[in-house]
C-alpha cells in the first residue's frame, strides 16, 4: 500500500528540517527514544509519526509541530506526486546561505538568480 501524501510531506520535512541543522538520525532518535531506523522508516513514510512523538520531534527539531504541515494542499490529500526531496547540497546551500548577513544575501540570490536563468 502506498502511503498517504501527509504522511510523505511529514517525512520529508523532518528529514529537511533535521539536514538544516546538522542532526544525524541516530542523534534524533536518541533524543526521541526510538531506533535509528524508526526515524529512516518516519522520514520515508513507511511508519506514521504518532502526535506525541511529532511533538517530540517539533521541540528537538526547534520548529512549532505545524512547521511539518506547512506547504501540504489541503484541496486534495489523496496519495498523488510526492513532495520534492531536498539533497545534501540543497541543504548545505541553505545552511550556508542563513550564515551570509545582508546585504551580501542579497547579491549571492540575484547571482543564483541568473545562474538558474543561464541553465534553465
């Protein structure tokens, strides 16, 4: 059975949101109380995540437990297109660019800007 859209776009929000901060899974599971693979299984929508342990994983993650809803359609929740997936040099470029003070934050998105036009 394929899993839910909500329960993919939680998964990858966890995994994008636990990459953004540099936490290994086993790091997050220990804090959690649960195995490594749980969190692999939550991140890949093989299990549900539990209110509780959302909550749990909101507090270490330092984000409200809405921050794992956020962007999901609420006009069709059917199991359709999964959300995209964020990879380790998409994240670092997020890292790295929170770390950048204005106004040079802005020159490095007007260059990333022109660089997209240029390659699409």
């Amino acid at each position: 059975m394929e899993a839910h859209l909500v329960d993919r776009h939680v998964g990858v929000r966890i995994r994008a949101r636990r990459r953004q901060l540099g936490i290994s899974q086993q790091l997050l599971a220990d804090t959690i109380g649960c195995t490594f693979q749980q969190v692999q299984k939550y991140e890949n929508a093989r299990n549900r995540v539990s209110s509780s342990r959302l909550f749990e994983i909101a507090k270490v993650l330092k984000v409200n437990p809405s921050y794992f809803f956020d962007g999901l359609p609420m006009s069709d929740l059917e199991p359709g297109e999964p959300p995209p997936v964020f990879g380790p040099e998409e994240v670092e470029i997020a890292r790295l660019f929170m770390q950048i003070r204005n106004p040079t934050r802005r020159k490095v998105l007007e260059l990333t800007r022109t660089l997209a036009a240029e390659t699409a």
